[in-house]
C-alpha cells in the first residue's frame, strides 16, 4: 500500500455504519448481482452518502452481501444515512437490509491483493451490532447512542434493548432507532429468546427472582436519574446571554441597551471554545428573571449573563453579572463607568472576562476579534445600534426591514469605513430581497452587492462581511459561490446559527429537502428559541405536506410567542389544505391583521373563497385599499387581486372586473424595476385571467418560469406551474391544466396563494378556481387522491 493511502487511513476514531442483506445467500447469483446493484443504488442517493463523499470524508468498503460506509465526520452521519436509506428501501421491497452501527478505531491495512483496506474495532463493533438484528432493524451501539442523545432531535426514536452475546462469549449493548417511517420497532429474535429464557428462570426460582427484580427496578431508577442528567447536563463552557435592561431615564434608549447586549454576545461568539446561544434565542426572556435554572435548561447552557444599560448624554454605566445557572451562584460580577467614546472597551473585557471565568482557551486572532474597535465615530455607531435593533426584531415585517435600513446607511454615510455596518447593511438588503420585505428591485439587489465587497475590501476576514457576501449570492441563485462563503463564514463565526440556516435554506432551494433538515437541525441546536427559524424548518415540512411535523414546530413557536398572528395563520392554511374548513375558521377569526400582515390577511380572504362565503370580507379589503401602504409596494396590487376574486365569488361580477382593471394598473409599472419578481408576474398572470386575457395570461407565465426555474429553485421553482394550472383551469385549457396538476401533487414546493401551501387533494375539491374541471374524471381522480408521501 502506498505512503500516500496509508497516510489518508492511517488509525483515527471514525463512525461506522455496517450493511447487510439478509438472506444475501439464499439467492441466485443473478438474484444476488441485482441486490447489491440495489443497495448501491439506493446508498449513493442518500444525502448524508452524497455530503461526505463531496468532502473526502467517506470511505465504502464492499462485503460482498452488503457494505461497510466509514464517515469521519460525525456520530450523527451513518445514523442519518442509516434513516435515509432504511425510507428509500420501502420503495424496493425485495431489498431486506439490517444495519449496525459503532464509533471507534480504525486503521488503514492492505489485503492480499495489495489493495487498501480498512480493519480495527470500530468495523468489528459495527458488525456485532448489527448482527443482533433482523431485516430492517437499524441497531446502535450504546456508545453511539450516548452520543446522540446529545441532541434533542434524535432523543424520542432511542429505543435500549440492553446487552447481546455476540461472537467469542462478547456481550454488547445496543439500541434501536426507529420510528413509525423508519426502521423496525419489532423486538430483535435474538432479544426474544433472552426474554424467554429469562421468564423459564423466573418461574424456577420466583423468590429469588423477586429480589433480583427489586435490586434492577433500583438500579434502572438510579441509571435512568443520572442518563436523564446527563442528557440534559450542559457543556460547561456554554453561555446565554439575557437582554440587559434599559435604565436610563430615556426609555427611547432601549436600542442602545439592546446594541449593547448583542456586541458582548458577538465577541462571545467568535471564540470557538465556547457554546454561545443566538440573541434570537434569549431575546424572549426577561432583563432579570427568576426562574435561571429553567431558562439554562430551555437553552441548552451552564451560564447566564446578565446586565444593565445606563446612557445619561455622554456618560454610559454597564453592569453584568455572570451567573452558574445549576444553583444559581454569581461567579463575577462589575460595573463600568465610562464615555460614550470608550464603550467598545466595555463590550471588549466584559467579553474576555467571561472567558477568563469560563476557562475559555482563546487564539491570538479571537483576542485581537473580541478587543476590537468597529468605528471611532460614536454617531455611526449609534445609528448602527439603532439599524441592529430593527433587524434583530422578531416580526419579519416591511417596516422592521426599512428602519433597519436607513439606519444602517446612515451609520455608512457617517463612517464610510465602518465595515462592521456595510456587513449588516448587505444583510438586511439581501434577506428583505429574498423575503421581499423590501421591493426586490434591481437597484436594491445592486446596493447588497456594493455594501458586502465594501465590508470584505474593508475588513477581508470580517466573518459578518463573509457572511453577507454569501447570503447576497444565494439571492443570486448562484448556490455554489453561497455555500462557499458560508463554509468560509464558519471559520470566523463558530457559533452563528445563521450559517447551518443558510446552509438550510440553500439545500431546500436545491431540492436536497432530507440535507436542508440536517442544517436547520443544526442552526436550532445553536438557536433553540429563534422563532424565525422555527417557522422556516416548518416551511419546509409544509411544502413536503408532512403536515403533523410542521404543526409540532408551529407549536414551538406559540410557546415562544404566544398568539403570534403569522403562526396562526400558517396552521390556519394546514387546516385548509387538510380540508378542515371549521378547525381553519376557529383559528381565524379571532384574528384581526393589519395591511402588512400579509398571511394572515390573504388566508382569511382565502377561506372565505373556500366556504364561498365572501360577502363579510369584501368591506375589510376595500377599508383597507382605500388608504394603501406606499411601503408595501405591489403588494397593494395584489390585495387588490383578491378583492377581484372575493367580488367574483360572491357573484357580483362588474365590481369583479372593476377591481382587477384596477390591480393591473397598479401591478404593472412595478415590472420596470422588478423584471425577476416572479411573485408579482404571478399576480399579473392571474389579474390578466379574470379579465379573460389569455394570451397576456400565458406570456406572463413563461416569463415567470424563465425567471425562476424548476431546476434552479426547488422551493418556488413550481409556482409559475401553479400559476398555470390556475389559469389552463379558468381559460379552457384542461389537458394544460391537468398536467400541471399531476405534476404538482408529486412535488415538495412553495404554494402560490394565501399562506403559501402546496396544492393537495383538498384544496383541489374546494378552491372555486378549479370549477371548469369538476366534470373532468382525470381531475375527479387526482382530486380524490390521498396526501403523496414525500
């Protein structure tokens, strides 16, 4: 074996996932060829097989009757291939695989072909593991199963089925991990024949056993306290900081208290040996609550810091105090006096003396980071605390997007070197862009390109500036220079939820949906309490119609924020595309959205449209339309595509017709400087519909799905097809209309209307666009269909 292929496996832990098909050597030889051709056909799609092998962090190892894939990069890895591929094996039914697997040592050898190999006791482990299992069970180790249950995720599908004697007398513990769409809940055989044998012996000797049942009822007690402890203990390098409290006289100056809060929590967060919470997390608690121990347990950290903010003109006063959450001791404690001028120095030892506290191993670079200075202009810097506090607002709202921008290119105009803000600057334009909380012109989309290479030109290993430069590409669609400034973003800001989100977010654009959960996995784990996220990672479920999961996550989010209007609404549309009109209507109507409230505002009108039933809404749009929001854009043309379409549905057709001339006008000068909005010509395309122009209707929907690709955009790529079918369905176009529905209720995407859910069989039978195909029995059989599992 050559230097160079030992060097690459020489012995290091690695994480091993064992596969075998069973009864492997009950087939023919042809029958045999065509199984392993299988399996590795089904092992390569996996997203988990696909990552590592892109990274050079996989090796595969052939058995003959199935395989062995060594991951280096995480425990998590072969237990979410295993998943992967045991969901992908309930489409081929004659492939019956087991699954074991073991972290441990590995090492690099050469067979007696010369060729390289691997061998040691982490591939041993794995097939003992895996050996004590039957057709589609997916056994772990203990050790493995320790690991995960690290995180919370996979806590719910560990399943300990104690100790197996395996080869030479060996016993092993092991664990299934299993679920009701994965792996096999079944006891294993080998389990059962223990379990016989152990009851023949408790009849023979029933005192005996009794005591014996006494003594392990006593130590399971004392084992499952110390499991459930350790599951929930912290690592004790990991910190939350709580948002400090605003005591200054002027309580405009809450922005400066909560700027202030973020900077600290910032130079935390770039100190890799620390785990550090996302302020989107803490941000929902109190200044100085009582229930700490609670809050740490919510949060996943062994610390909590806590301050105050006093700004008197130029003088400011900071307290913190760091405080061991399990008994809820103070560990340090200061108060700094100082001017305004000289607060970055504040922001700066609190940060090192919390790791200092914390035993924080800190480099060179991390304690030039933390010690340094953004800007010497003290006015930029406020305007810049001012734009942080819009863009760290919980409601992903217009205004919230606007006022952090004219801050932050205040805080620019103030301070054209001020990196730090042309960063956050790029960022709240690219997010609003995609969002399309600002209007997605091209002159925005040019100002984010300008303000992220003005932060890198400035400040080259700015992690912010790499960040924003990344995020302004995957508004570009350009998906690959994304993820490379992402990863590169991950050296610089080891504990940003925001790079696995964006990892998230680029993997869901891609179709890649099981990878894009891995992410969002990871950025909650990082951001447990980030209600943005949350709502995200249910998106995501909502648009592969795993409508139960994304009501989990919905619930999630109420429990953060109780009555949060948007949240609602999502589970409102859920209710919708289930069927469920009564439980959609109970959700509804305590709701009163304002014009900008755009969700919860379309799913209220549209379920009016499903109960037809539109005579109570109608005066709701026209009160609000009668004095439009000039910030909302084209978004004012749209809600008046909807009064068109309620005036339609109630019948009253002149004032239908009237109110879709008038969304057309409004629309359309909006496409000069928005060609690329495929939301808006969406609008447009059906606007053109009700007022039966058809060929206006169709061009506009090809320059939609030109300007958003299927093959680009996973997510909104299928919305033009909605489009279509809405308007093949209107305009007498069936065939049309039908092929896009079939093709539709096959994929995971983005809905077009209201709430943004996919089309399912429900909303087919109820949504009155769809009236011309009723008699259809192409459209009878899809709309009779059941949800598709994705």
């Amino acid at each position: 074996m050559s230097a160079e292929i030992q060097k690459e496996i020489q012995l290091e832990i690695a994480h091993v996932l064992f596969i075998d098909i069973v009864g492997y050597s009950k087939l023919s030889i042809n029958e045999q060829r065509a199984a392993v051709d299988e399996l590795n056909e089904v092992v390569r799609a996996s997203e988990q097989f696909q990552k590592a092998e892109a990274a050079a962090r996989l090796i595969k190892i052939p058995t003959g009757d199935g395989m062995v894939l060594v991951f280096y990069t995480s425990p998590e890895a072969p237990a979410q291939c295993a998943v992967e591929i045991s969901r992908a094996v309930k489409e081929h039914p004659r492939l019956q695989l087991r699954m074991g697997i073991h972290s441990g040592p590995v090492s690099g050898v050469a067979d007696v072909n010369e060729r390289a190999n691997l061998a040691g006791a982490g591939i041993n482990m794995a097939k003992r593991v895996m050996g004590c299992g039957d057709a589609g069970h997916i056994l772990l180790s203990k050790h493995v199963a320790e690991d995960l249950e690290e995180y919370e995720q996979w806590r719910p599908l560990l399943h300990d089925l104690g100790s197996c004697e395996v080869k030479h007398g060996v016993r092993v513990s092991v664990v299934n991990l299993y679920d009701d769409q994965f792996g096999n809940a079944k006891l294993p055989r080998k389990f059962e024949t223990v379990q016989k044998r152990r009851t023949r012996l408790r009849w023979a000797a029933m005192t005996a056993a009794l005591l014996t049942l006494a003594a392990i009822v006593v130590g399971i007690a004392m084992f499952s306290r110390n499991r459930v402890r350790s599951t929930l203990a912290a690592p004790e390098k990991s910190i939350a900081v709580l948002p400090f409290e605003n005591r200054s006289e002027d309580k405009a100056n809450a922005y400066f208290a909560d700027g202030i809060q973020d900077e600290i929590l910032t130079r935390l967060s770039k100190i890799a040996d620390l785990k550090v919470i996302s302020r989107t997390s803490t941000q929902h608690y109190k200044s100085t609550p009582e229930n700490l121990p609670e809050i740490a347990r919510q949060l996943g950290v062994a610390h909590i810091l806590e301050g105050s903010v006093q700004k008197s003109g130029e003088a400011v006063r900071v307290n913190v105090q760091l405080i061991k959450a399990a008994n809820d001791s103070h560990l340090w404690a200061d108060t700094f006096d100082r001017k305004l001028t000289d607060i970055f120095s504040v922001e700066s030892e609190v940060a090192k003396a919390v790791a200092d506290q914390l035993r924080a191993h800190l480099s060179g670079r991390e304690e030039e980071v933390i010690a340094a200075k953004p800007t010497d202009n003290t006015e930029a810097y406020d305007a810049y605390l001012r734009g942080l506090a819009y863009s760290l607002r919980t409601a992903n709202t217009p205004a919230n997007f606007l006022g952090a921008q004219k801050y932050l290119r205040e805080a620019v105009r103030l301070d054209p070197k001020f990196a730090l803000s042309w960063a956050r600057l790029s960022w709240v334009e690219a997010r609003g862009y995609v969002t399309q909380n600002l209007q997605p012109t091209v002159a925005l989309r040019e100002e984010t390109r300008q303000a992220a290479e003005t932060a890198l030109t400035l400040q080259p290993d700015l992690g912010e500036a790499v960040l924003a430069k990344g995020y302004y590409h995957y508004a570009l669609k350009d998906y690959d220079t994304a993820v490379h400034y992402f990863e590169q973003a991950r050296q610089l800001l080891p504990n940003s939820s925001w790079i696995p989100e964006s990892l998230a977010y680029v993997a869901r654009r891609r179709g890649q949906w099981d990878r894009s959960e891995s992410y969002f996995n990871e950025a909650e784990r990082l951001d447990p309490r980030n209600v943005f996220l949350l709502s995200q990672h249910a998106l995501s479920f909502i648009c592969l119609r795993r409508f139960p999961e994304a009501l989990r996550k919905l619930d999630q989010v109420l429990n953060i924020t109780p009555d949060d209007v948007d949240t609602l609404a999502l589970k409102a549309g859920i209710a919708q595309a289930e069927g469920d009109l009564p439980r959609a209507s109970a959700l509804l109507t305590p709701l009163h959205p304002a014009a900008d409230d755009s969700v919860a505002l379309e799913t209220q009108v549209y379920q009016a449209i499903l109960e037809r039933r539109t005579a109570p809404v109608i005066p709701r749009l026209n009160e609000i339309l009668a004095q439009p929001d000039p910030a909302l854009g084209y978004y004012n043309g749209e809600l008046r595509f909807w009064l068109g379409w309620a005036q339609e549905v109630a019948g009253d057709h002149a004032a239908a017709q009237e109110s879709w001339r008038q969304a057309r006008s409004e629309l359309e000068p909006f496409l000069k400087e928005q060609p690329e909005n495929y939301g808006l010509i969406g609008d447009l395309a059906l606007t053109n519909m009700g007022l039966g122009d058809k060929a206006a209707a169709f061009k506009l929907i090809e320059r939609a799905m030109a300007a958003v690709p299927i093959e680009k955009d996973a997510l909104d790529g299928p919305i033009p097809t909605e489009i279509l079918a809405r308007v093949a369905a209107r305009m007498g176009e069936p065939d049309r209309a039908i092929t896009a529905l079939q093709k539709l209720l096959s994929i995971p995407y983005e809905g077009a209307v209201a709430s943004n859910l996919p089309l399912t069989a429900a909303l087919l039978r109820l949504d009155p666009m769809f009236d011309p195909l009723r008699n259809d029995p192409r459209f009878q059989k899809l709309a009779a269909s059941p949800a598709p599992k994705e």
